[in-house]
C-alpha cells in the first residue's frame, strides 16, 4: 500500500512529507523535547511549530547530528527552545560555536596534537609512496 500524502491534506508541506515520514518527525520531536529537559533547558515549542521551523529551513531531510547533517539551535546557547530562539545550521557550526572561546584542558591539547602528528606522518608515507611509483 503506497504511503499516503500528507501534501494534499496540508497544501503548504512539501510532497516528501509522507504519513510515515511525519511519524518519525514526531518521534524526533518527543526525543528532542525530552534531551533538552535532561539537560535542563526550557522547550518552548509544539510539535507543528517545531515543523514549520524545520520544513521553512528546508532541510528537514538533512537533519541529524553527524557530518554534514543539520541540528537545531539556539542563539547562543541561551534561553529555551522557542520560536523566536532557534536557527538550523550544521552541526559542525554548532560545535565550533558552542566551543569558541573555551580553553581546552591540557589533555585535550596532547590529544590534538598527536592526531595533527599522526595525521603529518601519514601523508609524508603517502607521499613517499608515490614518489616511489
């Protein structure tokens, strides 16, 4: 039985947004509801707010939070998750922002510097191997 669309019941949404696509939005939303209340941070937002913010962005396919995925913030990591708070970008963007300016602890520091090490010697023996070729 095909998927039934949702885009003929609510003209706005985009033709993607399938029944059981939106099923695993609201799935989505309860976790996010629930991760941000563990972590003692207001969530300020309904369900079809949080899909209009999302389907508005245009990456409600791309969402995730691994490499190249989009995550929803807030501005500064301040205040709860409410409408006017919130923006769509990268998860990368949103590591980078919650980490900008905050001193790494000297562990962090070797680790850093050993990766950057191992990731010099590598290309050097990549490179060594070309030029043998």
């Amino acid at each position: 039985m095909p998927a039934k669309m949702i885009h003929r019941i609510r003209s706005h949404y985009p033709r993607y947004l399938t029944q059981a696509f939106l099923r695993r939005l609201r799935t989505d939303f309860i976790e996010h509801r629930v991760n941000a209340k563990d972590r003692g941070i207001g969530f300020e937002l309904t369900f079809s707010q949080w899909l209009e913010i999302w389907i508005a962005s245009g990456k409600v396919r791309k969402r995730g939070c691994r490499r190249g995925q989009y995550v929803m913030a807030r501005y500064g990591d301040r205040g709860p998750y409410a409408a006017g708070n919130v923006k769509i970008i990268l998860a990368s963007e949103n590591i980078a922002e919650a980490l900008k300016g905050r001193p790494r602890s000297p562990e962090t520091r070797a680790l850093i510097s050993l990766a950057m090490q191992m990731s010099w010697s590598f290309r050097r023996a990549a490179e060594r191997a070309r030029a043998q070729l």
